[in-house]
C-alpha cells in the first residue's frame, strides 16, 4: 500500500472548506475530507498576538498527492499564509486505510 498522510489546515469559514473537500473528493485527491466545528485559534502575526474563528479541515490522502493539495488549499484559501501541515499515518484500520488507498488511486485515472 502506497504512503498515507494526513493534511492538516484551517479555513476562516465553513462555505470555503466545504469549497476545497469537495475539490479534493471530486478530483479523488482525498478519500475523505473532515470538517470540524469551530475553533478559537490564537497566534502571532505581523508581531501582534491575534485571534480567530477557524473551522479545521482533516484530510486523508496519499503521499503523492501532497503538492496537488498544498497547491488547491494555497489557491482557494483567503489567508497570506495558511496551515498546512502533512502528518503521516503510521496504522490504522486496514481495510479503512486501503479505502484510502483505492479512492485517492482513482485520480490516476483521471
């Protein structure tokens, strides 16, 4: 079974992650994309400590899928610089991480 990853990131808004699941599920960059509540983030930016209302976005994919997906998220994200952040998944259910596998191969045959 080819490398899995989850891609991290967070959208301002929920209308803007459902935008970028969808893309990622119709181009079968993702098996699967979560969207979860919001979030109260708090960060520096431009030397000032802010706050913001972010919805998180877990993305389940392959390894070779990653700069396809970093670049959607870049294009269709509103931040200057936004989350992205690739974890790898080490185990898991077998016949869900084969689920993966075989819904992100489709996009090869596209």
């Amino acid at each position: 079974m080819t490398e899995l990853v989850l891609i991290i990131t967070n959208y301002p808004d929920k209308e803007s992650a459902t935008a970028l699941a969808e893309g990622l599920i119709k181009q079968h960059l993702a098996a699967c994309v979560n969207i979860s509540g919001a979030c109260h983030s708090v960060y520096r930016w431009q030397e000032k400590i802010t706050s913001a209302e972010e919805f998180p976005v877990l993305i389940k994919t392959r390894r070779q899928h990653y700069d396809q997906v970093e670049q959607l998220i870049k294009i269709m994200h509103p931040y200057e610089l936004p989350e992205i952040i690739m974890v790898p998944i080490v185990g898991g259910l077998t016949d869900y991480l084969q689920w993966i596998n075989d819904e992100t191969m489709l996009s090869e045959k596209h």
